[in-house]
C-alpha cells in the first residue's frame, strides 16, 4: 500500500437510550418506522431481550427507552434526598438530650458537656443550641433524562464487584465491539506486534457516582467511611484502564483526554493519528458517562443548561402536567435546555492494510479530526470562534479526498444539537457561514439527541454510530421533536431534517461529527462511507487482494451478524478477564533492542527518525 495509512471503522459497541450500538440496534430504533415489518419485529425483540422483556410490544419497549421521566430506581424527583441544616433549641439556656456513646462525635464540641452515661448512652446539656443536618426529601426541578434501557443492568453481566456503573457500561462496550467485529481478538493480536494496539476510551467528568467519586466525597457528611475502591475508580480515564486489563490485555498507548462534550472526538483522533503515523494498527477509542445522578444535574441546573417540565410548558402554551416530556429536547427549535442522557460507546479501528489482510468488515473511515479552542473568553461555558475552524478545516480535507461536487451535494452534518438556546443559534450560524464558504447550498443537518439526550463524553460517539446506520439502512434520523426551527436559528443553506428522511445510501458519501464543548472545547470529524473508504483501499491493491478482501470480509460480515443475533436471542456475558495471564517481572526479558513479555510477544526498540543529532 502507497500513502498514509487510512483509520477504517470495523467494529462498534456500546449502550445507550436507544439500545445496544452492535448490530445497529440503536440506530434503529430511532427510525423504526421507517424500517420493514419485519425488520421493525426483529428490533422490538431484540430490545425486548436487552430490557429483559417477555414477548415484549412496542409499547413496552417505547415506554422503556429514549428520553423519558426518570425512573424511581435512579432518584424519585419528587422526593429527592436532602439534609436540612436545622438548629435545635432548649427551653432555658441549655438543651438536654441523649446520645449513644459509639456515635458521640470525639472530640465532643466545646459547647457540650457530659452529665452522666448509662448503658452506653450519654447524657448531654448543651448551651447555645446544636447544628443538625435532618435527613428531608425535595422536590428536583429537572423530570427528565435519557437513561439506559429499562431493565438493562450492565453490572449483571460480570462480577462487577462494586464498579461504578459508568465502568460496567465501558466494558459492556468494548466487548459488544469486539463482538460485532466479527474477528477474534486473540487472532488480531497475532497479527500486530504487542505495542501497536492503542486505546483511547474515559468520561467527561470521571465516575461520580456512590461508587466512585460521589460516595468518596459524600462519606465525611454522610458519617461513613470511603472505601478503597472509590478513588482509583472514579478517575476519568479509568474506562480505558479497565478495557486495557480487562477486556484486551494488550501493553499498547492508552489514556483519556478530556474536552467536556467533545471528549470522544479528541479520543477520536488520538486513535485516527496513532495509525496514521504507524504507532498501532489497531485502536479502541470512546467514551463513557453515566451521571442521571441528582448531584451531578444539580449543577448542571444551577446553570440553567437543563430542560425543565415548567419550560417545555411555557413553550408550548400548555400547563405543567400536560406537557410531553418525551419530546423535550427539540434541537434547533424553541427550546429551554439539554436533558441528561447516559451512554458508552467503543469504536475500533484499524488500519486499512489490516483491515485487508485480515478480512475486516468496513463500516467506513475517519481520515481526519480537527480540534480548536475559542481564544478569550468571557463566560467559560460561552461558545466562541473555535467552531469555525474545526468545522472549516474538515470541509477542507473533504473537498480535497472528494471534490466539490461531493462535498456540495452528498454530505449530512451530524449536529451537536443539545436543545439550549444559546446552542441553536451558534452552531447554525456556524455550520451556515462555513457552507457559504464551501459553496454548499443545501447541507442536510440532524441532531440525534432529540432521542437519546446529551451524554457528554460519548455524545459525538452516539452521532457517529447513528451515521453509520444511515449508510446501511438508508434512513438519516430526523429531529422528529423539533416541530419548527427556532426564529433566531439561521436556516440558509441548511436543510434542518424535521422528519426522518430516506435516501439513497450510495448517494451520503461523507458525514460531518460536530462537538461544542463548554470551555471551549470544539473537535469535528470527517467520517468517509463504506463506499468511498472501499473505494480508496481497492485503488491501493491489486484486483486479487482485493478479491481475497471481499471473500474473508464475507464471512466475518457473517460472524458479526451470528453475534448480533445471540445478542438478540440472549444478552452474552461482558469479557472480563479478571486475574487472566497476569505478566510479573519474571515474564518480562529486556535487551537493548527488544522488549520480551511473556504471552504479549515482541516489542521493538527501534528508535523513531527525528533528525536530533548530538553525536
């Protein structure tokens, strides 16, 4: 092969409000009725058997997925748990009470003093009152969240051992990818060297809830004790740890970075670069983030930033308790904030040279990703100039590997689309002052989190998945709860999809990912069909390697099909290798050219070119 290497698509996996990402599952259940009957069945029971359904019916499934009224098993927003700071008086001067001698707090505070104990309970006199915090319950503003399926618990599928959920969804992720990959990953690993598997997989705001972070920072108040776990798990980039020891096993580059929203496209192109400039074949990059937690959209509400009952009410004219939560997140249209959603997707790429000497299936390929910041800024979470380069920048490679003419006429831009109003008119400003630069004049613009919410770390994640379902099932999801685009939203040269819309897939040959993260943190990508990615690999071989190609590509297609219909049939258990081959200093061999580990192979020391000469 001529050329730097091509990042192809060959597997993905994953979870979110709108089901399991293998097998395009999720996809379809947001364009469901435009699917087949039977296409529609087969979805209804395989998400029947994710949610744990017998014999389910659509309403069922409905009832249980998308954005939805947050379900009691999350916090019942009625009655929310809160400490009420009260102070307690006495008749006189002083206040009398009893206390049980292993609960006494110690050092006693000095206003308290002991009169006598009996049987382990303390008499006290306090003077001046006492502090409490009294365990009450409020009412939370925010109703609505895109949760995971009702009835899915990723924690079932493996000893999960007290793992933050956030966790259990990454590993249920990457192993749906390497299962809708349709190639064994211990054949894969023969095929590359020991150090050139990259994965590139974390949250946004790391693992917050009781588990990680949360019941970490809560135990002081809640008068427990941290666990050992709750720290190292709650770090941000923990998703990718667990995948590297757990799931794959591989000693290759591996992390996390963070950009708030657009996280998974900065994991994105780490993962593009890295095969790109040789230093893996293979990558798993995604993100993850499960935080329909009330401490979390607290402060997300705090800003303003979350969609609320009383909101989509004075919208659209109608009293509180009649308004259609289910349609609360409307993208470009009168809105009043983001919903919460919760999501973990896994991405696996490969090199096309592999990808064609191992017979990967190609759901398409990621040749570039750009990411900006604003500049100066006055509100952090305020969006800025830096959009307008990523966005500029990926039109710019697509124009140089297509043409005008594709790039004008056969392109969709997946929108960021989070419901704010601050984020309708930016981003459409944007998205139409680039297309006027490009020349493009009627650019078709979808906004997936209509149906499954904002799931920060994995929201570009969940677009790029939905993406590739249009190329195999020909329907671009519409923003179905979006009835009419916003006055303020600039609409030329833009082709708001408000409804679901078939096309000719050999017609879509690019797709646009775009990501406005708060802080300034702006990523786009340019996802090339499976069409056009075949067509760059087959110009890059001969007609009998490529003929060799399509006969093993053939039959892992049908090895990921199989799996999608065990899926279907009966969730398989999360790979989790616990305590699986595990290398210790007497399996590792070092010599000045090569790393030996015991059960990974080979690593090379062969120093990279750099033109740094000191010699």
């Amino acid at each position: 092969m001529s050329g730097m290497a091509l990042p192809v698509i060959v597997g993905v996996g994953g979870i979110n409000a709108a089901g399991r990402s293998s097998g395009y599952q999720s996809y379809q259940s947001m364009v469901r009725p435009m699917l087949s009957p039977r296409q529609q069945q087969a979805n209804i029971l395989a998400m029947g058997t994710l949610m744990d359904l017998t014999n389910p019916t659509l309403a069922e499934v409905q009832r249980g997925t998308m954005i939805r009224a947050i379900e009691a098993s999350y916090f019942d927003t009625s009655a929310t748990p809160w400490q009420a700071g009260i102070e307690l008086q006495g008749a006189g001067e002083e206040l009398s009470f009893h206390i049980n001698a292993r609960r006494a707090p110690n050092p006693l505070p000095q206003n308290w003093r002991v009169l006598g104990s009996d049987n382990d309970v303390l008499h006290i006199s306090a003077t001046g009152g006492v502090d409490c915090l009294v365990p009450s319950v409020r009412d939370f503003p925010v109703k609505t969240a895109a949760m995971l399926p009702g009835g899915f618990d990723p924690g079932a599928l493996y000893a999960s051992r007290n793992h933050p959920k956030g966790l259990q969804m990454a590993l249920f992720a990457a192993s749906d990818a390497l299962g809708d990959c349709g190639l064994e990953w211990s054949f894969l690993q023969s095929q590359v060297a020991a150090d050139q598997v990259s994965v590139y997989v974390g949250s946004a705001m790391g693992q917050l809830d009781y588990h990680g972070a949360g019941g970490m920072l809560s135990a002081r108040l809640r008068g427990g004790r941290v666990t050992s776990k709750q720290c190292p798990l709650s770090l941000a980039e923990m998703p990718a740890d667990f995948i590297n020891a757990y799931v794959l096993g591989h000693v290759g580059r591996t992390g996390a970075a963070l950009g708030a929203c657009a996280s998974f496209l900065y994991n994105l192109r780490m993962g593009v670069e890295d095969i790109q400039a040789g230093r893996a074949h293979i990558a798993f990059v995604g993100g993850a983030d499960a935080q329909v937690l009330p401490e979390v959209m607290d402060g997300y509400a705090a800003m303003g930033a979350l969609a609320t009952p009383e909101g989509l009410a004075a919208i659209d004219g109608v009293s509180v308790d009649a308004a259609d939560l289910r349609s609360i997140c409307r993208p470009f249209g009168e809105n009043c904030g983001f919903t919460m959603g919760e999501s973990a997707q896994v991405i696996m790429l490969m090199s096309d040279e592999l990808a064609l000497r191992v017979g990967a299936q190609i759901y398409g390929s990621t040749p570039r990703v750009e990411v900006c910041s604003d500049g100066h800024k006055k509100s952090i979470s305020g969006p800025g100039a830096g959009n307008y380069v990523t966005v500029a920048k990926i039109l710019s490679q697509a124009r140089a590997i297509l043409g005008d003419h594709s790039l004008c006429h056969h392109g969709l831009v997946q929108a960021h689309g989070t419901s704010t109003p601050q984020n309708r008119v930016t981003e459409a400003l944007i998205l139409n002052r680039t297309a006027q630069a490009f020349g493009i004049e009627s650019w078709p613009i979808t906004a997936i989190k209509t149906y499954i919410g904002h799931s920060l770390s994995a929201a570009s994640a969940d677009q790029l998945v939905a993406s590739l379902g249009v190329w195999q099932y020909g329907v671009i999801p519409g923003i179905e709860h979006t009835r009419s685009i916003a006055e303020d939203v600039e609409q030329e040269r833009l082709d708001f999809l408000l409804e679901h819309r078939r096309i000719d897939p050999a017609a879509l040959d690019y797709a646009v990912l775009n990501s406005k993260g708060f802080g300034g943190n702006n990523a786009s990508a340019l996802i090339l069909s499976p069409a056009k990615t075949h067509h760059i690999m087959r110009a890059r071989t001969d007609a009998s390697a490529w003929a060799n190609y399509l006969d093993k590509c053939a039959a892992t297609a049908e090895r990921s099909r199989s799996y999608d219909k065990l899926m279907a049939a009966e969730i398989q258990p999360t790979r989790y290798l616990f305590d699986h081959q595990v290398a210790t200093d007497n399996d590792v061999t070092v010599t000045a050219s090569e790393v030996l580990i015991q059960g990974y192979g080979s690593i090379s020391l062969d120093p990279t070119p750099t033109g740094y000469d000191c010699l």
